[in-house]
C-alpha cells in the first residue's frame, strides 16, 4: 500500500515532535517557541503552549502527563495542566545539558533522552559530550540523571522497546566522515547498555531525526533529504534494521507518530508543517495505551 501524505497544518517555521493524545496531535513550532494543537475531526490548527524555550520532541508518560525537550532552554520538562513547568533535568554535576533534543518512555516509568547541539554555536557547552541519557523517577518525585552512552556524536531519535529489552538511536552526525546510522543497545537489568550494533548506515546522506513504533514492534523513521540520496522519505525497519518499506514525501521530514482513533494514520512534521497519511499499519504507544 503506497502512502499519501497530506499537508493539513502550515507551513510554519520549524516543526518537531509530534504526540498523540487520543483526540488530537501536539506538535512543536520550534523557532516561534509553541506547541500547536491539531484536530483532525475539525481540521483546526491552534497554539496550544507558548514559551516553550524552542521545544523539540514531546511525549506522554503512561498517565497521559506531557513531557518534552527544550533544546533552547537545555532542560527536559513535564507540563503541567494548570499550565506552569517542572524541570526533570537541566544539569548533571553542576555542568548544563546541551540541547535536549528527543525522549522516550519505557515500560518501567524511565525517561531517556538525547542531548547533542545541532549549532555551530558550542563555545558554551559544559559536558563535553553529546550522549543519551537515563531519567529514573524516584519516590519523591525527583529523578536520578544516568549517563548510558559514551559512543554517540549528535544522537538525535530514539526509542525504547516495548518489551523494554532493547535501545534504540539515531547516530545523525552532519559533516564528511560522521556517522549517520541506526543503531541497537541491548538494555541490561539494571539499566546499562549493551555495545552498540549498527543496524543501517545512511551516509553520505541524511541519517534519522525521528522515530515511532508500529504494533508489530517495527521501527517507523523520518530520515532523507532533497540534498542527495533517494530524498526525503519514511523508512519502515523491521528490530533487526531490515528495511520493510519506504514511503517518499514531498518535504524533509523531521518526525512522526501514529493517531487517530485506530491509531492507522500516520502524523509526520516537515518542511515546517504538518503532514498525515493513511496507512496499512497500527501505531504503538506509551499513552494512550495501545
């Protein structure tokens, strides 16, 4: 079944970080620092949140509580309903994060993130790397921030297994000679990770940006470009990097989520605007529970 993707939102500057709630799509407006709200049943595209400190990817936690990534800001968020901010993580050992960029729950209530810095601007830069991190929630509410690589230069989408066994992260370096790749970590029982397997190699041309699952526990991708290579386009990977199917669009996509009721269309934000496509396969998500 070939996928066709309609533009229904935009365009607008930047657009990232598309989630569900169960009855409309949240998706960022990174440069105008907002979160849009889009109803399908309406058609109707509004701001949702504003002053979001260019925010990125977003998710639900399993109680529907919306977290995401603000990369101006360097800090993972939750925001709360009654509109205010709680920081989950701006710091480790008293040195900022770069640029939050992308997160994921797994079965267990912990968050991961990436944190690399998609700027020529890194004279202010504190860690001295760019890696994927660990949140783990704690009984008091606070989280205790886990270093889990030490391989990654710009890791940019990831996602978690839902039998929670497997990591799994786009390596999206920009430049000659970087790595643009998928790759798999094994998750071991106590939360470290296995060593790395590159499962596909997209260089020279543009690597992954953004990640979702299916319910057959297969991998649907955001990656390509109009620059090189067969262009913008939607991988669909099988756990093992088989490449399944691929679906081109019309513009560079930067990522993606199931919705709707049956959670068959498929959400993609690019060129700054939001696109959706019918599709032969079912969403998987966190929230809600699928």
């Amino acid at each position: 079944m070939a996928w066709e993707f309609e533009r229904v939102a935009g365009p607008f500057d930047f657009t990232e970080g598309p989630a569900w709630d169960g009855q409309v799509l949240l998706f960022t407006d990174i440069p105008k620092n907002r979160i849009l709200r889009y109803d399908p049943i309406t058609g109707k595209c509004e701001e949702f949140r504003t002053g979001t400190n260019e925010a990125n990817g977003l998710i639900f936690d399993a109680d529907g509580r919306l977290y995401g990534c603000e990369g101006g800001g360097r800090r993972v968020v939750r925001y709360n309903e009654d509109g205010s901010t709680t920081v989950v993580a701006d710091q480790f050992e008293g040195s900022r994060l770069n640029s939050p960029n992308d997160l994921a729950f797994d079965s267990k209530g912990r968050l991961w993130f990436t944190d690399p810095r998609y700027s020529d601007d890194v004279a202010d830069l504190e860690l001295g790397h760019e890696s994927v991190w660990r949140l783990d929630p704690q009984t008091d509410g606070s989280w205790e921030m886990v270093r889990v690589t030490h391989d990654t230069t710009k890791p940019n989408g990831l996602l978690v297994s839902p039998d929670g066994g497997t990591l799994y992260v786009a390596q999206s370096d920009y430049g000659d000679e970087k790595k643009r790749e998928l790759r798999s970590y094994a998750i071991r029982a106590d939360g470290t990770l296995g060593e790395c397997d590159v499962l596909h190699n997209f260089y020279p041309h543009r690597g992954i940006d953004g990640m979702s699952w299916d319910s057959d526990g297969n991998i649907v991708a955001t990656a390509g470009w109009e620059l090189s290579g067969p262009g913008s386009m939607i991988y669909v990977f099988a756990p093992n990097g088989r490449v399944l199917e691929t679906h081109p669009l019309e513009a560079r996509p930067s990522n993606c989520t199931f919705g709707d009721s049956d959670l068959r269309t498929l959400y993609v934000t690019a060129g700054g605007a939001l696109y959706r496509a019918r599709t032969d396969r079912k969403g998987w998500l966190v929230y809600p529970a699928s």
